[in-house]
C-alpha cells in the first residue's frame, strides 16, 4: 500500500518503522499457527501444539584462554558493580544531599561550552576519530591517511599541542582509543587503531612503538576499545558481521562474536567491565555478558544503521546513534527498553559520548554530520547546548566524525582534517 505522494525510499522507511515496532512486540520472531497445526500430533508434551515458541541454547564451545579471560573479568567486575551499587543506595539514603539536583547543576555548565582552538590534525585525509585519556590531560586522535597523533590538553588555557605521530597503517584508520595504566604504575600508556584491511594495532603512548598487531577479520575493522580492566583485552568491530576480543599481551584472539545481520560497526564496555554492547549497520544493537557469552538484550528502534554507542558510568543507561539522525537512550533495568529517542541532529549521528570523568554520567555529547554538536542531561536526556554549525550554507558544513568529553572540555574532530577544543 502506497500512501499518496509517498516515493520508493519513503516507503521503505516506513516498512522499517513497521517492522521495527513488530519486533520490539514480539522480540523478532513472528508465531505461524499452520506452522504449528502441521506440526500434526496429539502429544501433549510438544509445546508448538499449544503455540509456544520452543528455545534452543545456541553457542560455539569456547577455548580455555577464553575460559581464564572470562573468570578474570568476574573476578574483576563483580567487586566494581557491589561498589558502584553500594555507593548509589548511599548517595540516595543521603538526606542531605539531593541528586537530582546536583545533576542539573553539572549540566547546566554544559551551555557555557566555547571553542577554544583549532588544530590541524592531518594535512591531507579527514579525521575518523578523537579520544580522551589520562582524565582528560591527554587525546589521540586518527585520519584516513593512516596517522595517529597524540595531544596535550590543557582546558584551563584552551591549547592543544601535538607531542606524537604515529605512522600505523597505509591504509585507512577507521577507530582509535586510548587507556592511561593506571594500575602497572611506570608503564606505558597504550594507543590502539583498527584499519580497513582488517588489522588492529596496539601502540606504546611514550614512544609510538608498535607492542601487537591483531589479525583475523575477513573484511575492514570499524571501531575498537580498550576494556576498562587496565586495558589488558582489547574489542574490534569487524564488517565481517562480528566482533572479536583479543588478549592485548599475547595478541591471541580470544572471542568471535557473532549475532548481527549485518557489519558490526562499534563496540563499548560497561564501567564494571562485566557486559560489552556491539552494535552495526543491521540497525541492531545487543549487550552481551562478558563472563558468560550470552546475549542479554537487544536494541530495537533505530530504523538505520547504528554508528556509535556508549555505557553511562551509571551503569544502566547506554546511548546510540544512528543513520536515522535520532539518538537513542536505553535502560538496562527496563529490559533495555528504550528510554528517549531525541531528534536533535539534521545529520547522520556519528558518535555519542558521556561524561565519565567528573560526574556520574551526568551528560552526554553526540555530533553529526550536521556539523553540530549535541549536548544532553544524563538524567532526563533533554538538550541543553549546541555547539558548531555553519553559517555558509549546507555546502561548508564540516561533517564531524568524533566527539569526546572530560569534565570541563570537549574535542571534536571531523571532515575538515581539524581538531576542536571547547571549554567551559
């Protein structure tokens, strides 16, 4: 059925939107009475007769690397979560304090964001990407020329300055991350990149050495990051439909996740370093539990493809963002319901990023190929700031491909080979 004035691609948008709500009823999987009529038999133990979808456990047995990997990460999350958990019933048995409230006041700081400065990050390729480390002192950022160059930041005068290049592939960077090692004291802070011949790096932040390179994708990488256990794992995207977890020391590859139609495009772990949330361009997001394998949930409602997603420090909110220009919040205590849908870009969403410095979680950033920069309140996900733009016509907009923030400072990168620094 066409509605009237409607063409071929608005048609299949709103298939999509049809489909998509389908699926967030009946979590994918349409019931065939005939089906279970053909079935035949009168037994009354087989479920189909009664109409009931039988399950079936679907799982590759796993090596005893991966065995180890994933007592470790118990081992190590499970102390994080009783922390965070304990720490949040006492903030909110607190009388004198009003969390509400203090959330509200740390976002609207947000709105006195101003850039700063503008650096030139590459001089002939766009920049893919843009992260903060060290609490915000530092930032690496990556082009499609295959540079990596590390920054200093200081948010209190508004400078960035160059103090590394790394030459990490011939071929496109297609994510970059960074972890500061916090916990081995004396070691070297680690730059990890995912190119589009399929590889991944993990790089020295001293010196710009190469310490391992991941090989096993069958087609180009999107985005990778770094686990938040001291960077000891490592997650990559992959087009091949999966993502894949490594062993940053040895370089030993030791999950391949499947589960997506289509590319997995992003990867992000949860502050507890217990789950991982993968999502791609089959406009599908899943959380997995990263100590036993099992997919928990499922993000149902972008009607594109989903570019970027992020864990809140809070623990159970994450947020996406999608070719269908919306940004979407979603709540792990809800069955991972979807929470907010905001439309704020005119763009595809390319990245979105909380806060994870300063405040539990308290905002959010997202940018777009709009050439904006969103900012949002992590307790009841409303706007508060927007950021950049163009005032020349459609025709200058820098399309943005990363956004990060930390405490009082957020950098972008985008289209124009430049990184931006804002300050409050």
């Amino acid at each position: 059925m066409t509605v009237f004035g409607e063409g071929p691609g608005d048609r299949r948008e709103r298939l999509r939107g049809i489909l998509a709500a389908l699926d967030a009823v009946d979590g994918g999987e349409l019931e065939d009475a005939r089906a279970d009529a053909d079935d035949g038999g009168d037994d009354g133990d087989d479920e189909t007769t009664h109409g009931r979808r039988q399950k079936e456990v679907f799982y590759t047995e796993g090596t005893q690397k991966l065995l180890e990997a994933r007592v470790e990460l118990a081992e190590w999350s499970l102390p994080r979560a009783a922390k965070r958990l304990a720490t949040q019933r006492a903030t909110r048995a607190d009388a004198t304090r009003d969390e509400r409230t203090e959330t509200d006041a740390v976002v609207a700081t947000t709105s006195r964001f101003q850039a700063q400065c503008s650096e030139i990050g590459d001089a002939t390729r766009p920049l893919c990407g843009v992260r903060f480390y060290d609490g915000g002192k530092r930032a690496v950022s990556a082009s499609w020329s295959g540079e990596v160059k590390r920054w200093s930041c200081d948010a209190g005068s508004g400078d960035l300055t160059c103090d590394l290049t790394i030459r990490a592939t011939d071929h496109r960077i297609t994510g970059v991350d960074a972890i500061n090692k916090t916990a081995t004291p004396g070691e070297d802070d680690l730059i990890a990149t995912a190119h589009a011949d399929g590889t991944a790096a993990v790089w020295a932040a001293s010196d710009g050495s190469r310490r391992v390179e991941f090989r096993g994708h069958a087609s180009r990488c999107g985005k990778v990051a770094f686990h938040p256990n001291d960077g000891k794992y490592i997650a990559t995207a992959g087009f091949d439909a999966t993502w894949r977890l490594w062993n940053v020391a040895t370089g030993d590859e030791l999950l391949c996740q499947e589960g997506h139609a289509k590319e997995v495009y992003d990867v992000a772990f949860h502050p507890d370093g217990s789950l991982a949330a993968s999502v791609g361009l089959d406009a599908v997001g899943r959380v997995w539990d990263l100590r036993t394998g099992r997919s928990i949930a499922v993000l149902r409602g972008h009607v594109k493809q989903i570019l970027s997603v992020d864990f809140s420090p809070n623990g159970y909110h994450l947020v996406t963002g999608s070719d269908d220009r919306t940004v979407r919040c979603w709540d792990l205590r809800k069955s991972a319901e979807c929470a907010y849908t905001s439309a704020a870009h005119s763009g595809l969403v390319s990245c979105v990023k909380y806060e994870k410095t300063t405040s539990n979680g308290a905002f959010f950033a997202s940018c777009s190929y709009d050439g904006t920069v969103n900012v949002y309140s992590g307790r009841d996900f409303a706007l508060n700031a927007r950021l950049g733009g163009s005032s020349g016509g459609a025709e200058v907009v820098n399309k943005l491909t990363g956004v990060d923030v930390a405490g009082d400072a957020l950098v972008v990168s985008g289209f124009d080979k430049t990184l931006k620094l804002y300050t409050k």
